[in-house]
C-alpha cells in the first residue's frame, strides 16, 4: 500500500548567474537546497538588463541544475537569481520524473544560431525554428518544454551566415512577448495607444545603439539633407520614409557583400512593435526609468523641448534605456517600416502593421515636442514623402520582412 512520509526540513536553493556581452549565459548553483519535490520557479531581477529566462532541474531533493532558456539583453552586472523555496506538508510515497529533451550550443562568440526542430527524418522533412540565439563566450544550453509527450523530436543548431555585428553599435534583442500599447490610465495617453496588444516576436533582432548620424548617412548615400550640421554625430534629419528606406537597402547590399549580413536577415527599419520593445527594455512604465509623472527625470534622457535650444544634439549624450539604447525618447522622432493604424488586441506573432495606409509610423518624440510624445507607447505619424528638421531614424539588423 501506497503512503507518505514526513517531509524532511526544506531548505531554498541558491545560486549565481554570469553575465556575457550582455546576456545572462549561465546559472551556477551555489546550494541545492533540500526538500524540493518540483522544479521550482527561478526569476532573475537587477543587473540593468531584462528579458533572461530559467528552468530549474531537482533531482533527489535538490535543484541540481539551472538552465537558461532566454538570455535577455543589456546586463551589466550578473542580476540575482530568485529561486523559490521547496513547499511545506509531505512527501508522497511516489516520484514522477519529467525529462525534457535540451541540447548544448557553442562557437564563435557573438555568432547568431538558430534551434530548429522536426518531429520525424525523410527526404519531405520539414524543420521548424524553436528559437534564436547569440553565442556567448560560455556554452548555451537550450531546452524545448514544449516537445508532446512521447515524441521523437530531433534537433540541431545551425549558424546564421555572419556573426552578429558589432556590439558597441547595435544592441541584441532575443525573441520573446511584450505588451505594445498603455493602458487607459496612463497620463498624456492618447487614444490611439490602444488596444493593449500582446506581442510575441519568434525571431530576435539587433537594433542600433544609436540614431543614425549625419555622418553615416551621407558616408553611405552621399548627400547629407540636415538642417543642423554643426556635427557629423548628430542624427541625420529631414529624411522621408523613403531616404529611410533607401539608406537601409544601401546598407544591407553593403554589409552582405561583405559577407556581414546572416543569412536571412536585412538591415531596415524597425516595425513599430520591434521599436517599442527595444525603448520598453523590459519595463511597464511610461518610460524605461519610470512613470515620472512630472517629466523630471526625462531631461537626463532625452532632448526634448525644455532642454534642446532648438535643435539636434549628438547622438549618445543623455542616458541610455535598461539595454543600453540611446535616444529613444526625444532628439528625433524616428521613421519605422509600419503603415500607421490601429492595433488590433489580443495576441499577435511577428506584427507588421496595417497592410496599407497613407501614413507611416514615427516613434519617440523630437527635439521640438513635449515630453508626452517621447512615452515608450506614444505614436505619430507622416505621409512617407513628408521630411522635416525633426525626423530621423534608426535601423534594425532584423528577418527580412514579407
């Protein structure tokens, strides 16, 4: 007959991360606790970054291991590994054991991979994406907690055709779900905020560090259309959607016949849920420091109408968001690749925006504006031919769009 014994004395585990250009690339457990009889939920919080995930495995007890599912992005120091404690009452007499299929990854740092998946081998085998990745220095190990029961699932790892580029540069954003839009409550929310809509990207993508400088665009096409031209690091203005555009499609035949772009993936501009995922870094607020109803910490971060002198300022001289992006909020609104129109709510994969319009989205604020237009959920917009002294840009290195 089947019964239970007396829990022995539980003890909460521990355990350390470590923190690699950016990303959370390993767990070590410090001490496997005592009385576990599941997996405990693991949190991570702190270290300037956000997005890492992680799966405990217990064996006799203890947490044995931490497995990083997701490795975030824009850490600067390890953040600290939350492990919940082991449950009080007994422990029955009988032990389930669930075993998830994982697979170790290493190479080239800062290669970008991609976790594919089949469920059976043949000449018609079809392989589907589980996830990306961006190799760190230490090995990756990824786990599929999806797999049916019973399945003959099999796996590989296959390396995007260039190593990601350079990292002072452009900033890494896994795949993962964030929620696009503000809720009815927020102060300075305009209507057109919502829906909330919940996003999920199944591909990450590297966004600039920084708008996209004077100096670089007319490096690239020749001219330099600002009105301010005290500095080549200033960002580059009065450019339509097009210039924009066509800036990005000059920069990927570049780069690619340099061997520099993955395969699969174009430089361009941002989708509309791309820019408000990267500027959120993670957070809920109003903006990525906070709600800051009074705007008085927003001139520490932004140049915007109180602060600016009217005009454009080099790029990276106010702070940068929890991933280490600059600008985002103020200087100049910046183009991206979406037709503006409204959200649709609920739950949406890969969005791209309204299929048509006559307006293309404008995100950030600028120069010229209050601070209410520089919120991570604030919207604007302009006819893709229109170009003025307050409109700028950034570029992703992100899939090719459909």
């Amino acid at each position: 007959m089947l019964g239970s014994t007396a829990a022995p004395a539980g003890r909460t585990a521990t355990a350390v991360a470590t923190v690699t250009n950016g990303l959370v690339s390993g767990i070590t457990v410090l001490d496997g606790g005592a009385g576990y009889t599941l997996a405990p939920a693991v949190s991570l919080t702190g270290g300037g970054g956000a997005g890492a995930t992680a799966l405990a495995l217990v064996n006799t007890g203890e947490v044995s291991q931490i497995i990083v599912l997701t490795p975030g992005g824009g850490y600067t120091n390890a953040p600290l590994v939350v492990i919940d404690p082991p449950p009080p009452g007994v422990t029955p007499a009988t032990l389930a054991i669930s075993v998830v299929p994982g697979l170790v990854v290493s190479g080239q740092p800062q290669t970008p991979m991609e976790i594919q998946y089949a469920d059976a081998l043949g000449d018609t085998n079809a392989w589907f994406t589980l996830t990306n990745l961006v190799l760190g220095d230490a090995p990756s190990f990824v786990v599929d907690v999806t797999v049916p029961a019973g399945s003959n699932r099999i796996y590989r790892a296959v390396a995007l055709s260039a190593p990601g580029p350079d990292p002072a540069q452009w900033v890494w954003v896994p795949p993962g779900t964030f929620t696009m839009g503000s809720p009815a409550t927020e102060y300075d929310r305009s209507v057109d905020e919502g829906p909330q809509t919940v996003v999920t990207f199944t591909h990450g993508y590297w966004i600039g560090r920084y708008e996209v400088t004077e100096g670089e665009y007319s490096s690239l096409i020749g001219t330099n259309p600002a009105v301010f031209t005290t500095g080549t690091n200033q960002p580059v203005e009065h450019v339509s959607w097009y210039d924009a555009y066509t800036y990005c499609a000059r920069l990927t035949l570049q780069e690619r016949a340099a061997g520099r772009v993955p395969a699969g993936y174009e430089y361009r501009l941002p989708t509309e849920a791309e820019w408000e995922c990267a500027t959120r870094a993670g957070t809920t607020t109003r903006f990525s420091f906070g709600d800051d109803p009074g705007y008085t910490l927003l001139p520490n971060y932004a140049w915007f109408i109180p602060n600016s002198d009217q005009t454009t300022h080099q790029v990276g001289t106010k702070l940068p968001n929890p991933w280490g992006i600059y600008d985002m909020s103020g200087n100049v609104f910046e183009w991206c690749a979406d037709w503006y129109g409204p959200y649709p709510g609920g739950s949406v994969t890969d969005p791209t925006g309204a299929a048509s319009g006559a307006n293309r989205v404008m995100r950030g604020g600028n120069w010229r504006f209050p601070g209410g237009d520089a919120r991570s959920a604030a919207r604007n917009f302009n006819p893709p031919d229109f170009a003025g002294p307050g409109i700028g840009f950034r570029a992703v290195l992100g899939p090719v769009l459909p």
